[in-house]
C-alpha cells in the first residue's frame, strides 16, 4: 500500500540489516528501510523555533490558563483566562485530554482520553544508531537525539490524574538492552 502511494521503502534481509545498522542485536530478519524518513535530533528546540516563527509573522503567545470560552450568537467570542480577557473571532482548541472540558463548552462531546506515552532517554548509552528504528518486535521506537538515545512507544490510557506507572520505562529499557546489546 506505501509504494502504491508512492512511498519510498526498501525491504532488507539480516545482512542488510546490520549494514544499515550495525548497533542493532543480529536477531532480526527482515527490515523496512525508508531513505527519505526524516526527524529533528532535539526536539524541544525544534518547538521553539516553530514558536518564534509563530510569533515573527504576527502571532502572539501568552501563557495563561484558559477558563472559559464565551459564547456569542454566532460561536465563541470571547476566551477567558487566568489573567485576561481576549475576544477572538474563531477558536482552535488543542489542549490534548485537557481539551473536553474547553469542548464541552462549547457543546461539543469529544471523545478524549489522556494517552500517557513513556520513554528513556540515555544521555550516554554507549552506542547510537543512525537513524530512528521502530522496533516492531517489541512495540518501541529507538531515537537518536543530541542529547541521547530515546526508547519510547509504550502507551496507557490512564486518565488525567493516574500517577506515573514507572514499569512502563523499565520495560523499555530492557528491550533497549535486547536490541541493542552494546
């Protein structure tokens, strides 16, 4: 289906695995390869560039807890914060899990759930791939970034007030370990 809508992949047998990706265990067999896959090394930085971008043409960011959105004839009017009120003319609401209560003002029932997603990060983890490899096997995906070697994908639906379930990242990182025995 990915080549069909034009999709660049290579499929590799277990030699060309290791040739891609040397740092990976010989234990896999096949592998799909994307030459034109992309991804930012830092991702926090990748978001303050985007915001300076926002804020060069013209954008404005506060950083204040919305209370309430009013209600005009014709929709929302007017989003009230913590600190201010500010009339707007439309409202794009993308507050993750935080968003239902925002929509539900709006008479709006949105069906959102928080999505806890966990990872580690290993600021020295001995060896870095190339590339992000999604380690299906497994359910993970191993990132390299400037500030280490990620493991993340697993995931729990939980709701917004679950503490943190901390077996979750010790799983990841001993699947790292299997993957990535250096």
């Amino acid at each position: 289906m990915q080549r069909r809508r034009g999709v660049k992949m290579e499929l590799l047998d277990r030699e060309h695995i290791r040739q891609v990706e040397p740092s990976l265990a010989p234990m896999f067999e096949r592998a799909a390869f994307y030459p034109e896959h992309s991804m930012t090394v830092n991702n926090f930085r990748l978001v303050q560039r985007l915001a300076s971008d926002f804020v060069a043409r013209g954008g404005r960011l506060l950083q204040e807890k919305v209370r309430d959105i009013e209600l005009g004839p014709h929709g929302p009017r007017t989003v009230v914060t913590d600190k201010d009120r500010i009339e707007i003319d439309a409202a794009v609401i993308a507050a993750g899990a935080w968003s239902r209560a925002l929509t539900r003002r709006l008479g709006h029932r949105v069906a959102l759930d928080t999505e806890r997603g966990y990872h580690v990060t290993l600021p020295d983890p001995g060896v870095m791939p190339r590339l992000p490899i999604h380690i299906a096997d497994f359910g993970f995906v191993a990132t390299p970034l400037e500030n280490g070697l990620r493991f993340a994908g697993t995931v729990e639906l939980g709701g917004l007030e679950a503490p943190p379930n901390w077996g979750r990242a010790e799983i990841l990182l001993e699947r790292g370990r299997q993957v990535f025995p250096g």
